[in-house]
C-alpha cells in the first residue's frame, strides 16, 4: 500500500489537516503522522474536542515531532510523497533553509532530497518579502506550494465543501492515482477531473 506522511504545523487551518487525512484514507493510503507543538495547539483551539483523536485514528502510525530518529527521517523509508497541512512560516523557513530540527522539517527534507513531492499548505496573510523569498527557495528546491485558496468557481456551499476540495487538490498532486478534485469546466460547471 502507498505511504504518506502528513506533517501539521502550527498555522491556522487544522480542518486541512483533517481533510488531507480523510481524504488519503479514503483512497487507500496509509498515513505516517507527525504533528508539531503548534499543531497540536491549534488542533485543539480549532478543531474542538475529538478533532485530535480522530486525526490520529486515521493515521497508520504517528511519530513524534523529536523523534528525529523515526522511519521516516531516513530516504530509505518508502513513502509517495509528503503534504504539510497547515504548513506555518516557521515550518517553510525550515524547509525553505534546509533545517532540520524536528522531524517534520527532517521529513521534509528527505523528500526534497529524494525527488518526492512536497506539498505545503502555506497560511499567513498578508505576506511579507521574507515569507514569498521563502516560498521561492523552497519552490526552487523542489516543494510545492499550495496556498489554501478556495475555488470560487466551484460555488463551495460551505467552508467544509471548499476544505475538501483543498485537501483533494493537495492529494492529488502526489501523483498517486486518478485525480478525485472536482475541475473546472468552461461549461461552468464543476465536474469529476
């Protein structure tokens, strides 16, 4: 079976977070977790009580953010790909400088050494000069950067709806399968890609 690792960051946005491990049950994946001590903050004081319990249900297995020593710290480790949802700017200027202090920024080196893809949720707004050039060097050493803007054009008819559709974008673009995000049609209307 394909294994992911998920890595939950401090930014606001933990609902991505559970959507992205929703979503990559739901196709099959299995779930290598590793939340931050922001991300296990803003799990709580966003997602409300079972929110934390029910990402880590859907995990296959969950490391420690300092447990730097982990499978998944290693390029041997067999894994498709990483998706850092909420992915906060410390965690880009880690990745973006090749900081590996913890084991999301170390996974997520390992997948930009390995040529796996790396997709980061970026929140903050408005951005600074520090954060772009940072998305930049990060972009030029392989991740990708998926700032969580919904799809308008979809008319999502709840917060939820546009989540979701969010989460399936960043799955797909791990190339793991048949992409599951609803397209846009120039007939406009939205339709299975």
């Amino acid at each position: 079976m394909t294994r992911v690792v998920l890595g939950v960051s401090g930014a606001s946005g933990a609902q991505l977070a559970l959507a992205c491990a929703r979503d990559l049950a739901r196709r099959g994946a299995l779930l290598d977790l590793v939340v931050s001590t922001g991300g296990e903050r803003t799990l709580e004081l966003e997602g409300g009580e079972g929110a934390r319990s029910e990402l880590s249900a859907l995990a296959a297995r969950e490391h420690g953010i300092a447990d730097v020593g982990a499978e998944i710290a290693s390029g041997s480790s067999a894994v498709a790909g990483m998706i850092v949802a909420p992915c906060s700017m410390r965690t880009l200027g880690a990745i973006a400088h090749g900081l590996d202090d913890n084991l999301l920024t170390r996974a997520a080196s390992i997948q930009l050494k390995e040529r796996r893809p790396l997709v980061l949720l970026v929140r903050e707004a408005p951005l600074s000069l520090i954060h772009l050039r940072n998305m930049v060097q990060a972009t030029e050493a392989g991740a990708i950067i998926l700032p969580p803007v919904p799809a308008f054009y979809l008319h999502p008819v709840s917060l939820a709806d546009a989540v979701a559709q969010i989460a399936a974008r960043a799955v797909d673009l791990l190339r793991l399968g048949e992409a599951q995000a609803r397209a846009w049609s120039p007939q406009g209307s939205a339709s299975r890609a």
